[in-house]
C-alpha cells in the first residue's frame, strides 16, 4: 500500500488552519497543522514531511524564517507559501529563499490542492527519471545526485536549480527558450515564476564561475544559452 503524502501545514489563523487541515486529509494527505513558525519548526526536525505549506506571516517565527530553516535541514523538501502579501517583493523573497509555489490569499481550496499534486508529481518524477552525467569545460554535473563539481570541490544544487541546469546542458550552446523552461519546471510562465527562473539563473552563475569559459548569457526576447566552448559530453 502507497504511503500517504506527509504535509507539514503551518498556519496562525486557527479557522482557515482548521478547514486546511479538514480538507488536506480528506483528501488522502497525512497533515499536520502547527499554529506558529516556532511549532513550526519544532515538528520539521522531529518527524519527515513530503512538503511543507507555511503561512508567511505567523508570530513567534515568520514563513520566511521557518523556510530558510528548513532549506538549511534539507535543501530539496518542496514549499509552498501561503500570503496576503501581494507586493512583488515578498513573493520574490520567498522565491529567492527556494520556495517551489506561492499563493495569495483569498484562494480556493481545490486551487490549493492541484497546486500541492502538481509538485509532487515534479518531485516523483523526478526520482523516476534515470539520471545522467555531464562533463562540461573542468565541471562534472551528476543530475541524478544533483552535484556539480570541479577538481575536489561538489555543491549540491537545489531541485531547481538542477532542473534547470539540466534543460541548459540539454540545450548546450543553443538557446533554451524562456517559456518553454518555464512551463517545464514551473509549469506556468507567468510573472512571478518567471521572475523566480531568473533567480535562480544567477545563481547557477555564481556555481559555473569557477570555470570562466562556460557562461550562461541572456538572449533577449527569447531565453538563455549556457555556453560551452568544447563539445558536451552525457553519460546516462
């Protein structure tokens, strides 16, 4: 028998955490509410969560801090923020911290739903898919560990940023087309997500630089184009 997707739900209205709650394990998804980031926190290093939805304005421990907590216990767990907020700011703080999807409130529950089937159905099949390695310039990219490494040194990429590298190196010196990444990963190219997808551009730049002649470059209009200046290499 399949194991119930775990949610760790973090949400201070106590009216909207409990219909939350009602409804996520009615619908088959072992949930665990906590009224505070502290609590919060507490429960994520004690139990194992599939994915974690925080409210970003709780007392006691903010989302935002919550998740950048989680990030450094586990870089790969998905979250979804749940906000008031509608400033563009915020939404791209919880993007830069690693977040994976965000709502503002009011929202339906139902929305909240197929937006929480919808990443994990990222992460399974992610975990399904055979990994391959690339050898890029003095860079070694393992997709399926997520590890980029150079010489002696490996840094363990998000998710993301691995998914994202990956559609680079699949694409090497060939433009890989802004919506078509997006829709990939993010499965929707609007504001917000595109807007998340050139985060975590830079990031992966700061990862490369350590190799000056690969680059990642800006086709305007269109995408972006890792450039690599000997032929890839793929090994499954």
């Amino acid at each position: 028998m399949e194991e119930k997707t775990k949610i760790l739900l973090c949400e201070d209205d106590e009216n909207l955490g409990t219909l939350l709650w009602e409804y996520l394990n009615a619908k088959e998804y072992q949930t665990e509410l906590m009224p505070d980031g502290e609590a919060g926190y507490k429960a994520f290093i004690k139990n194992k969560y599939d994915i974690c939805v925080l409210d970003v304005m709780m007392p006691k421990k903010d989302g935002f801090t919550l998740a950048k907590e989680i990030r450094q216990i586990n870089s790969e767990v998905p979250i979804l923020f749940l906000t008031a907020k509608t400033l563009k700011e915020d939404i791209l703080e919880g993007f830069k911290i690693g977040a994976d999807d965000y709502m503002t409130k009011p929202f339906s529950m139902e929305e909240l739903l197929m937006r929480i089937e919808a990443i994990m159905r990222r992460v399974k099949g992610k975990k399904t898919k055979e990994g391959s390695i690339y050898k890029m310039g003095q860079f070694t990219f393992d997709t399926q560990k997520q590890l980029l490494s150079i010489g002696e040194k490996s840094t363990k990429l998000t998710t993301k940023e691995s998914e994202l590298l990956a559609l680079l190196c699949a694409h090497a010196n060939d433009i890989l087309e802004r919506n078509y990444a997006l829709k990939t990963i993010w499965i929707d190219d609007n504001y917000f997500n595109a807007r998340s997808m050139d985060v975590y551009i830079t990031k992966l730049r700061k990862h490369l630089k350590a190799d000056p002649s690969i680059e990642i470059i800006n086709i305007h209009g269109k995408g972006y184009k890792i450039i690599i200046p000997d032929e890839i290499t793929v090994e499954a």
